[in-house]
C-alpha cells in the first residue's frame, strides 16, 4: 500500500525569511501535507522572540498564500514549546504534535511516511535533524538559502527592523524576501504595535549595554567567562514564590527571585537576593536547612543578554500554621524590593511559561516535580 506523505517543518521563524519559503516550497513538492511546528511559543515577547505564536502563524499563512505554489489548504500549524534542558522532552513533544495532528487527519501512524524537512545552517539550528533523532522518519536537508550577509539568519532581519536605524525595505526585501519582509515592515510600524515594539527595542538596548560591557572585560582577561548568578526556587503549599522583574531585561515578566553574585557563594547569594527581592520573613539559618536540591543551568543560550549561567537552589518551605492564606494555601508572608516590582506566590498548577523570564520556566520544571503544564492539552485547544 502506497502511504501518504506528511512533511513536517520545525522552526521558530521569528520572523519569516526566504529560507523559510524554501522549505515549504520543497515540502509541498514531495509530500501530500504540511505540519508546522512554530517553536518558541508561549514566551514572553523579547529581542529574540519579538513575535507571539499567533502572529507568526499569520505571517507564515500569509506568505504561503501569496507565494503562489504551495496550497496552503494542504498546511497546518501547531505551537511548540522550548525545553532547553531536556531534548528527549522536545522530541516526545514533536512527536505528541504529530501524531495528534495525524489523528485529526484521519490517518494512523502505519498510513504514512513522516518526512522532516529543514536545511543545516552553520550555526547548528538543524541538529535535530540528525537521523538518530527522529530515526523512524525520513529527513530531507535542504540547502541553506544565502544572501549577501552569508546563510540566511532571522537573527539579521531582527536586527534591521529593531535598530534605531530607519528600515531599509528595499534592501531588507533584496536580502530576505519580498512577501516575507514586506508583512514584518508593516508590523512594526504599525501604530496598534507601537507598545510591543518598544518593548522589543527596549530589551535590545539593554542586551547590547550589557555585552559591550561584557566585551571590555573579556578584552582585559583575555577569554571568554560567563556571568554568574544564583535563583531561589521557593515552594511552599503547592505554590511557588516568584517576582515581577521592575527593570529590563524582561520588566514586567515573572522571575525566581535571584541575580549576580557578588564576591560570595552561590548559597550565600541565593539566600541574599531571596531576602533582598521579597523580603520573605523566613530566617536565613531555616531557608538553609530546607534547600532539598540544587542544580547549575549554564547554557549558552539561556539568557539574550550572553553567556549567563546560574546555580538554582530548591527551598521547600514547611506548612505552619501563622502563615497567610493564598488561595485557601498557607504561606509565607511576601513583599517585593530591590529590583522586584512586587513578589506573590503562585499555585504551581496554574504555571505557564508564557510570561515567565529567560529559561526560568525551564529551571522550575527541572527542579519541582510535576509542573503540571499540560502540552497535549496546549495541543487540543488547538483543535477546538
């Protein structure tokens, strides 16, 4: 029996390039449909994910629709989330997308061959396409697209469209696509998106102040360092003990109450700028005794800001009996300071990582068992 032929493409396009339009264009020629799976979805808007889930499924919709040969009836799309440190989590929710998508196709697994479709750019954005990823399905790599700047880099239209330079739009069309940039112009300046734009910019002026600095440095020693920090990961009740971050980066986004150290322990650190931050009324002796865990997160990619690397300490509260209610729960009393805007607990069933700062979504699902943030759920909402 001859089986159908589904292409899946995974990226994050933020935003759309002509690289982009080449998979689809290539999808089309040897499959009979198209799963997309838009990376990076449900993070908070930043210099490198200025675009939410939704609006970069318009753009892509948009320029397939426009690009002319590729049905965009036959293409389908679906969010996916980042899980930085764990990759077989990745692969379990690429497939979970897949399959669920094959089901409201109405084929079964045996009905047809998977076919990953993705080009290997030098800066290793491809490695899942690595046949021992994915080893039951079929990988075609295409060819990266190039421009004048080498391979091309979403990374390079951000840069573009968020500098305090006035937009180029012919040359960011020459260089990246016609339909593609076109749509991402638009988008940003248009006055509707005039907050989000701002606080992109914001973000990236903030990034770029702290790796010039970080330049400097790095020129006096001679190597590369990374910075380094320790995060307070609270839980106390079934909830979780988070701040809103008053300053950029990420002002307004929800953090683990944490930052640089300062000629001092991970430990000590931890515990100062738990106490700094949220002014929790708990004695440092006590917080000591109840770190159940500690682990060090340090990829390169965690934070936009540079190589940040952070030692994140597990503090499991005890339930008292004087402690305030949240939500029928008792905990500890809470007040933000320093550079928290204000700090709350959570109940950890309702974390998403939609809002969260950095990769700290990503340390609480490391460190505390059974963050219950549902994917397959994600998924059917999609369907609805």
């Amino acid at each position: 029996m001859t089986k159908t032929k589904i292409a899946v493409i995974v990226g994050r396009f933020q935003g759309p390039t002509k690289g982009h339009c080449k998979l689809f264009q290539e999808a089309s020629k040897i499959s009979d449909r198209i799963i997309t799976l838009v990376g990076s979805s449900f993070r908070p808007r930043s210099e490198k994910n200025p675009w939410l889930y939704r609006e970069r499924k318009e753009f892509l919709k948009n320029m397939i629709m426009k690009t002319g040969n590729i049905s965009s009836a036959d293409v389908s799309f679906l969010p996916l989330i980042d899980t930085l440190y764990d990759d077989d989590a990745w692969r379990t929710n690429v497939r979970t997308a897949v399959n669920l998508m094959l089901r409201k196709m109405g084929y079964m697994p045996g009905d047809v061959e998977v076919i990953l479709v993705g080009h290997q750019k030098d800066d290793n954005s491809g490695e899942f396409l690595d046949p021992s990823w994915f080893p039951d399905w079929t990988i075609k790599t295409l060819e990266a697209e190039v421009n004048g700047l080498g391979s091309v880099h979403a990374s390079d239209l951000r840069e573009a469209l968020f500098s305090d330079e006035e937009i180029d739009r012919d040359y960011l069309m020459r260089e990246f696509g016609l339909i593609e940039t076109c749509q991402l112009v638009d988008w940003v300046k248009n006055p509707a998106n005039a907050e989000a734009v701002a606080t992109i910019k914001a973000e990236r002026a903030y990034n770029k102040s702290y790796r010039d600095k970080y330049e400097e440095v790095k020129k006096l020693w001679g190597h590369d360092f990374p910075a380094q920090c320790a995060d307070a990961v609270v839980i106390q009740s079934g909830h979780i003990l988070l701040v809103e971050r008053k300053n950029n980066p990420g002002k307004g986004n929800f953090a683990l109450p944490g930052g640089h150290l300062q000629n001092e322990t991970a430990e000590d650190g931890c515990i100062r700028e738990l106490r700094e931050e949220t002014r929790l009324k708990v004695p440092p002796r006590i917080l000591r005794n109840r770190i159940r865990d500690r682990r060090t997160f340090d990829h390169p990619e965690r934070s936009e800001r540079g190589w940040v690397r952070t030692d994140a300490f597990l503090i499991d509260l005890e339930d008292q009996d004087h402690l305030e209610k949240v939500k029928g729960k008792k905990v500890a009393d809470v007040e933000g300071a320093d550079d928290a805007a204000r700090a709350f607990w959570v109940p950890i069933s309702e974390l998403t990582p939609d809002n969260m700062f950095e990769d700290h979504f990503d340390i609480i699902q490391a460190l505390v068992p059974n963050v219950p943030f549902a994917y397959s759920s994600v998924l059917m909402a999609e369907f609805a």
